[in-house]
C-alpha cells in the first residue's frame, strides 16, 4: 500500500508496529499543520513512552550533525533505537554530515530514525512541528529523541529550552563561547562541548565558559544542585564522545532526582499550549482583518478618523468571539 492514501489513524497502528514509511509519513502530516497534522496530534498524545529528548544546538559549522552521528552510533550500540530531528536549513542532513558516512549510516539504519525538519521558511511553525514529531517518535518506540538545532534565534533557544537535556556545542576561537552566552545559550545549556578539541585553544574557550558558568551560579541564573559539565570532543575521530554521553546519563539522573524532568515536561506542555493558541488567534486575526466588513474600519484609521487603539479594541472583540476556537490551525 502507498503510506499517502492511509488515514493518520492507519498511519499511528502501522507506526507502532514499526513501519518506518508510516513514521516518516505521519512526521510529514505534522510538519504541514493543519487538521491533519492536530488529528496525529490527538492520537499519538495518550501513546507517548516518556522518551529522553535530547537537544543539540550550537552556532552552524560547530559540528552538531557529526556530533549527532557518532553519539547515535554509541546508542544503536547500547541497544537503544534512537531518533534524530535536525533542524537545519544550512545544512540538510542528506548533504551534511551525517549521510556522509554511508557505511556506518548502514550500520545504525535499522535501528535509528533521522529526519530533516522542512520548515519552508515559517519560523514559527518550528515550534509546533517539533514536538508533534517528537511525539510521533516516542509513539512509534525511539528513543531517545535527539534534536539538532542551530543555536540562533528565538525559536531555536525555545526548543533547545524544552529539550530533557540540552547539550550547546561551541567550537574553539576567540570569543564563541562569549557568542554562546549572548545567544542565551549560557542559561540553556546542561552539558557543553567543546568540538574540534584538535583546533587550538579549546583548553582556553573551556576555561571561558567554566568561568561563565561560575558568574550564573553566582546570580542564581542555574539550578544549585547541578553544575553542567564541559566536555572537549573531537567529533571526527571520536574523541569525548563517551564522556558525552556519560554526561548525558547523569544529567538524567538529576533530572529524576531533583524533579527536574516534571517541571521541564510542564514547561513544554505550558509552551506548546500557547503556541496553539497563538496560532489560532493569529490565522482568526487575519480573516477578520480581510473581511469586507473591516475595510471601512482600516480606511478610517487610514484617514485618521479613528483611533488605533479604538480599532484594535473592535477587531480584538471580533476576534476573541468564541467563533472559530475549534478550528485546526
Ligand atoms: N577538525 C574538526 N572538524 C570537525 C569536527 N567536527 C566536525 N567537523 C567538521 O566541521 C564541519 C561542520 O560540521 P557539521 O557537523 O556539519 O556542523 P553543524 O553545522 O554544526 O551540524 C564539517 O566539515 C565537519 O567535518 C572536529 O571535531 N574537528
Ligand atoms: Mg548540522
């Protein structure tokens, strides 16, 4: 059977039974919202198996998909079935790093699943498709989920932020870790890599960013009974990697131990419930901003007649009526 005549119900059982063609399909439904994608949403939601999601970002070219890859391959050989979801249109994991090493690729095919997000250019879908694909992967049995995202801008500091683990990457060189802690990385960040630790001067952007992570211990920017660990790494040969993913475990432990992980879930939900609901008033707002009955409205703010205040007061009541609150966005 061809996966785009199937129904998203179909979809989630065939999902579960571990066809990877109804996962890789369902994830595409969710990237393109709309009913659709609210309807897998809806059915994958009470299927979820709680699996670790891991984010990875960091500045473009910091080596975050060959990162990825080796950290897979240290998973597939522990036995788990990993996930990956990059979020990169700088460097599409077919062309990147990852699919370049075809062998090892061979090798961690069975068990793994890597996708790139498509995002066509709308920033804000990100925050939606993400998770949704998330819960799509944690319904079909991966885990854990590891996202790749490029650590500039405000969405990709919010999806890192609602990862279980964040992992923010750096490269050795004046200043990146400086860049890191500009781009609000610093407070993010549960582990830091130091990546091309075969590049000089990774020593000193170590000491930067232990010396960063003093000063937010200092002002109570991190949580006191954790203390995230820096790791230098050499994502070519290797290097690191298993100290990474020691890392990794033990920040999960202190996620259970501390109640951590509850809170960074209610974080998540709290945010991906706004997103919604920000989406729907967004698409209400702009029908009612193009129907005919407002276009007098605008002229007459145009010529001045009315207020912007006074207008925005009319189209807010328009737009909170409780007409279309169950439409998909
Ligand atoms: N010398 C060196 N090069 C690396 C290392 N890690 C990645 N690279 C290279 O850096 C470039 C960017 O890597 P990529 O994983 O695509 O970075 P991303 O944009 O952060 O995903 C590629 O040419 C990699 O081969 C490393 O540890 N050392
Ligand atoms: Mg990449």
């Amino acid at each position: 059977v061809n996966v785009r005549d199937l129904a998203p119900r179909d979809l989630v059982a065939l999902a579960l039974d571990g066809d990877r063609r109804a996962v890789g399909r369902l994830l595409t439904l969710v990237e393109r919202a709309g009913a659709e994608s609210d309807l897998v949403a809806e059915l994958t939601h009470p299927l979820s198996k709680r699996a670790p999601v891991i984010g990875m970002t960091g500045a473009p070219g910091s080596g975050k998909s060959t990162l990825v890859a080796k950290l897979v391959a240290a998973m597939v050989e522990a036995r788990a079935q990993p996930a990956v979801l990059a979020v990169d249109p700088s460097s599409p994991l077919t062309g990147g790093a990852i699919l370049g090493d075809r062998v090892r690729m061979a090798a961690i095919d069975d068990a793994a699943f890597i996708r790139s997000v498509a995002t066509r250019g709308h920033r804000g879908g990100l925050a939606l498709a993400i998770p949704g694909a998330v819960r799509v992967l944690d319904a079909a049995g991966y885990a854990p989920i590891v996202i790749e995202t490029v650590g500039v801008g405000q969405v990709e500091v919010e999806i890192a932020a609602t990862a279980d683990t964040t992992v923010v990457v750096v490269t050795p060189g004046m200043g990146d870790a400086v860049q890191a802690n500009k781009a609000g990385l610093l407070e993010v960040g549960d582990i830091f890599v130091v990546n091309k630790a075969d590049h000089r001067g990774a020593g000193d952007t170590r000491r930067d960013l232990e010396l960063m992570l003093d000063l937010s211990h200092v002002t109570g920017h991190q949580d006191a009974s954790y203390r995230p660990p820096v790791v230098l790494t050499n994502a070519l040969d290797g290097a690191g990697i298993t100290e990474v993913m020691a890392a990794i475990e033990a920040h999960r432990r202190h996620l259970d131990r501390s109640g951590q992980r509850a809170i960074r879930r209610s974080l998540r939900a709290r945010h991906e419930i706004a997103t919604r609901v920000d989406a729907r008033l967004r698409s209400r707002l702009g029908a009612v901003l193009d129907a005919p009955g407002q276009r007098q409205l605008i002229e007459d703010v145009a010529a001045g007649n009315v207020s912007t205040v006074q207008a925005a007061a009319q189209v807010t009541r328009l737009v909170l009526g409780a007409e279309g609150a169950d439409r998909p966005c």
